[in-house]
C-alpha cells in the first residue's frame, strides 16, 4: 500500500514539476506562432495577436491576449470579422485532472463583431478549410448529430467563474437588401457553478439609440445537453417593449418548449418607428398592444393558447396554432373580439364624399374614373397554406353604422378560400351570407350570396350614406358570380339574380297623395313635411355577363303606384331606366290591382356619376283619378304646360330623392 501511495505522490509531483517547468522550456511567442497555425488551419482566415500575449500553466492555465483580431472573407470590405482590444482565459488546473473544467475567468473586452451577407447570399462567418471546403462537411454533421442526444459529455462538470463581455459591438450588414443593423454597448455576463445548477446569462445592449436588457435562466444545463427536460425563464426589456417567458424546455432535439408569455408594447406607433418603420397614425391610436397566453413549440409546430389581446381600446380573446411540418403550412386561430370601432383608424376625410361631390371646389372625375381596373390580381398567395379561422365581434362601429355581433368563419383549403357570414344583427334585422374564391386555375372563380332580414330601413341608410328619405323594414337577397383575372374580367362575367322588398314604409320629401287630391298646386306647394306612405316596395333583378335587368319594380300607396324598369350596365357604369308614377287617388287597389290614373314617366339614363333626370312626354294622361280637378288644371295651366310641369317636378323630385340637385 506504501508503494502505491508514494507511486500516486510520485507522479503528481513530476506533473507539478512539468507544469511548472513548461512556460520556461516552450516560450510563449512559440506557442502563439502554434496558435496562429491553429487557428488560420482551421478557419481559412488570418489570427493577429499584435499586442501584448502572455501564458500561464499552473495554478491556472491562461492566455492573456491584446490587440487581437481575425480576418474577415476575402469579398468584404471591411479588414476584420473580429477584434478584440483585450482577451483573458483562465482554466483551473487540477479539476482537469477529476474530468472538471472550471472556467475561473473568460473575458472579452471591446470585443468588435462584424457579420456581412454579400449579394450572392455568401456569408462571411462561413469558414473553409485551406483546401477551400466548407467547414461543415458530412461527416462533421453526422458527427453532431451523434454526440446530440447528450450521451458522453466528456466532462463530468463545468464551472464559469467570470465569464463576460464587456463593452462589445455587433454590425450585420446584408449587402443584397442594404439593411444594416448595429449594437453597440453589450456587456453580457455567464453564471454556472455546476451543469446541474441553473444557468444564467444577464446583459444589455444599445439599439437605435435604445437600451435594451436582457436575461435568461435555465434551470439546468446538464438536462439541456442531454435533451431532458428542464425549467427555461426569460425576459427582454426596454422602453418600447417588454417580454417574458416563464416555462420549460422539454427536448432540445427536436425542440419542445412551452410556457406563459407575456408582451406589453406602450405604443405601437414608437415601436415602428424605433425599428425603422415609422407610421403615421392619428392621436390616441396605434398605441399599447398587450398579449397574454400559452405558447409552445413541438418541433415545428406552433401554438398560442388562451391568448388574451389588448390594441388600443380593442379587447379580445383566441386561439392560434400553425404546423410548418406539413407540405404547405397550416394555420388555425379563432378570435372574440367584444367591440370593434374602426373609426378611429379611418382617414380623417372618410365618409366624407357625398360633401365632397356638393363641393364646388372639389375637382371633377374624369372619365377614366370610369374605368374598371384590367391590372391581373395575384391570388398565388391562397396556394401558400392551408388555414381554418373563426372570428366573434360583439359589436362593430364603422364610421356611423353600428353592427351588432357578427360571426365569420373562414376556411382556406389548396387554393380555395370559403368566407361564411353566420350570423350577422344589423339594426333590427338579421343576415347570413358566404364568400368562395376559387383560385387553384389562373382564372379565378368568385361566388357570392347575402341575405338580410328584417333590417330598419332609415337608420341604416342613415348612419351608412346619410340617407333619410326611405323609411321601413326591409329584405335583401342576393346571389352573384363571376369569373376573371382581373376586376375588369370580373365585372364582365358578373352573372346572379336577387331582390329587395320593403314593407310598410315611407319615402320622405315627396306627398304623392297629395298629388292625386290637388293636381294642380301640390307640385309647387313646398310647406310642411312631405311624405308617402307606402305597402310595399319591391323588385327582383338578373345579371348577366354585368348588364343588371329590373322590369318589376312597384311601390304600392293609396293614391300611387310607381312601376319602373330598365338596365344598369356595369361594364361601362351606365344606366337606361324608367319609372311610372300613376297618380290614382283612390285607396283601391293597394294591395297591388290595377288601378287607373294619370301617368307621367321619367326616364333615368347616363353614367353612374351624373344621371340625367328627364320626364317622358310621350307617356300620356288616361284613366283620370278625379276629371273634375284635372279639369280645372288644365283650364287653370292648359294642358301643354300642366304635363311640363308635372314632368318637370317629379324629375326634380325623383332626382332630389336620389341626392342630385338638378
């Protein structure tokens, strides 16, 4: 046992020896000429060391360094990928000896780091070998991937004394896109005492001008290298935004992490333009965005769970997910929103127009406002994933209107996009619908399908065009389709049918009634509120290829019927139509019999923009409702001048209820 022990004693005291020995039997300027054919062999690039560079070797072994940097591709303009002012390493000795490696001091300081992606996609922190081979050949990934699942780690712990970078810079500059970004100021700090012990890594850096802090734990390092599941925290702070994570990894290979995060931006509209991308808004929006949920990560498969959602004044609640595993990439979200205003992210002038048309000032539309336009729609996008999505709003304001909860589910499925509208309140009334969009040919295919019922005629037409002069309860359905690659080609296809009933209603600035009981003076009679009563009010409409036909149009009054019939021609936005007003004063025939009486047609023709209201003289007086007052018009007037006068009126009545001034 003696001759054991001295044995062990005897060659510790020979390495003690030797260790002590080697500074003066290999001097340090031969070990960093060694060091600098290391270093060039393995990288294809050139060390320098052209400062101070001292070693020692017990009790610590180290290198002390200055003025040291490595050269950068040969395709860079800039001298030197990294340089270092001053480096420090040191490892202790006799831990080395039991399988340990305890990092006493690892220091870089002013360490400048520059990382550059030339136009042809080569990056210059890709190395190669002497021989011009890339440093990650095959083999080395196999190698890799062997050594992954933690197996031998080769060292039975490690310990990190101080370990930092202090005062470092980072440039990434991408030659192909010409974005160039930089940090400045980085001091990062590394805290391990064991593999077994929570790892630490602390810092900050400066961005466009900016502060950020940053830090992560890992509960242990040794179950990360071995791919076993272990606690992760982290957090990134600064003025414009923070963000945690509080949860796990469980498996590195693949990566499986989950956990509850946590972002909180105070302002949408100064993050955008601290990274660069400055945005104009309006006061008081694009402002805090908060986000709450579940995330994680199973290899490549994303979710966010029970997300809660914060914008502005905006408050909502979902679900998203997406699988980049499969051939083309699966999203699946749903989201609650309880009230959704737009106004406030409306342009100031937006619903404006009807002012601006009144305007003397505003410039006139040309005739190329005309034009549909024939530019090709991209729907390429559609055949990049596959998505499912739900959305809930409580309630929605768009400038005035005001809609109540609203449902949509969208599916997008190889190329084919189907938006269904389930449940839509909308003042009063009710409404569903549905969206398809075909697009896996280059000619896409649209159809579409609405239906609203028992909708509050006045208040919606109201809030949404400034409308008051239809009043009632209406019904509107409609089913179109079309086929193109352009909106011009879509127009032209446009092919459908639907209808419009309103019941018991009122148009508003006309008396018609009393046009029937005073032929004479309720066309220049302008006191008091005019107003017609009517039953119903109702027509059905074709389209094909873009010429829309209307030919039973109705409004039934005790003492009128209006009919009326025409085109309307999208192609080239133009109408030709035509509306009979008979005046029968008689409550007969309410119910939609014929009744007789005195018919003056106007006819409505021109471009959408600028309609022209005439009255139709060849339409003659027949059927009189009361011969006597017709009678005493006629005498009062004549004839010639009572039919100018009614033709005239009513097409200035027609065309004020349609909102144009002549």
């Amino acid at each position: 046992m003696k001759k054991v022990f001295y044995g062990i004693l005897g060659i510790v005291v020979l390495l003690i020896v030797a260790v002590v020995a080697i500074p003066f039997l290999v001097p340090a300027e031969r070990l960093k000429e060694e060091l600098i054919l290391a270093v060039n062999d393995a990288t294809g690039r050139t060390l320098s060391i052209d400062g101070d560079f001292n070693v020692s070797v017990f009790p610590t072994l180290g290198v002390n360094a200055s003025t040291v940097s490595l050269s950068n591709a040969p395709s860079s303009n800039e001298p030197n990928m990294v340089s270092i002012d001053t480096l420090t390493v040191e490892l202790a000795v006799l831990p080395i000896l039991t399988g340990q490696v305890q990092v006493d001091k690892f220091v870089l300081n002013k360490p400048v780091i520059y990382l550059e992606s030339d136009k042809k996609g080569n990056k210059n922190w890709e190395f190669s070998s002497p021989a011009g081979t890339a440093s990650g050949t095959s083999d080395a990934k196999t190698e890799s991937s062997s050594d992954s699942s933690g197996g031998d780690l080769g060292i039975s712990d490690l310990n990190l004394g101080d370990v930092q970078i202090i005062g470092g810079a980072l440039t990434y500059n991408d030659q192909k896109t010409g974005d160039v970004q930089i940090l400045s100021d980085i001091n990062i700090a590394l805290i391990l005492t064991g593999l077994d012990a929570p790892f630490k890594a602390a810092g900050n850096a400066v961005w466009n001008a900016e502060k950020v802090d940053f830090e992560t734990e890992i509960g242990a390092l040794r179950a990360v290298l071995e791919n076993k599941p272990t606690s992760l925290k982290s957090s990134v702070t600064s003025s414009k935004v923070t963000f945690t994570l509080d949860g796990g990894i469980d498996a590195t290979q693949p990566l499986k992490l989950n956990g509850k995060t946590d972002l909180n931006i105070p302002s949408l509209k100064d993050l955008t333009a601290w990274v660069g991308q400055p945005m104009e808004a309006k006061e008081g929006t694009f402002g805090l965005v908060s986000v709450k949920g579940d995330v994680s990560i199973n290899d490549t498969a994303y979710a966010f769970k029970n997300a809660t959602l914060v914008f502005d004044k905006i408050n909502g609640n979902g679900d998203f997910s997406v699988n980049l595993g499969k051939k083309i990439p699966y999203l699946e979200g749903r989201l609650d929103i309880v009230e959704l205003d737009i106004n406030p992210y409306l342009p100031e002038n937006a619903g404006t127009e009807q002012n601006a048309a009144s305007d003397t000032s505003a410039p006139a539309k040309t005739a190329s406002d005309q034009k549909w336009d024939d530019n090709p729609i991209d729907f390429s996008g559609l055949k990049s994933a596959n998505a499912k999505f739900d959305l809930s709003v409580g309630k929605i304001l768009v400038q005035k209107v005001k809609i109540g909860k609203s449902s949509v589910a969208t599916k997008l499925q190889d190329g084919v996009l189907n938006v269904d509208l389930t449940e839509l309140d909308l003042y009063d009334g009710k409404g569903v619908g549905s969206v398809m969009l075909d697009a896996r040919n280059p000619t896409a295919k649209v159809t579409k399908s609405f239906s609203l019922q028992g909708i509050q005629l006045l208040p919606m037409l109201t809030d949404a065009a400034d409308f008051d002069k239809l009043e009632g309860t209406g019904k509107i359905d409609l089913k179109i389709n079309a086929t193109g690659k352009s909106q011009k080609d879509f127009v032209e296809a446009l092919n459908g049918n639907g209808q419009i009933l309103f019941e018991n209603g009122a148009i508003s600035g006309i008396n018609l009634a009393a046009m029937a009981r005073n032929v004479t003076s309720a066309f220049t009679d302008s006191g008091g509120t005019q107003k017609t009563d009517f039953a119903e009010l109702s027509g059905t409409f074709t389209i094909v290829n873009g010429l829309l036909k209307n030919n039973d149009l109705k409004m039934l009054n005790p003492f009128v019927r209006i009919t009326g019939k025409g085109d309307v021609n999208m192609p080239p936005k133009t109408l030709d139509y035509r509306v009979e007003p008979k005046l029968v004063a008689t409550t007969e025939g309410q119910g939609g019999k014929d009744a007789t009486g005195l018919v003056v047609p106007i006819k409505i023709s021109g471009s959408w923009e600028d309609p022209k209201f005439a009255p139709d003289l060849a339409g003659a007086i027949t059927n009189i409702a009361d011969p006597a007052k017709l009678k005493e018009g006629l005498e009062t007037k004549g004839k010639e001048e009572l039919k100018k006068t009614l033709g005239d009126t009513l097409g200035k009545t027609l065309g004020g209820f349609l909102g144009k001034k002549d």
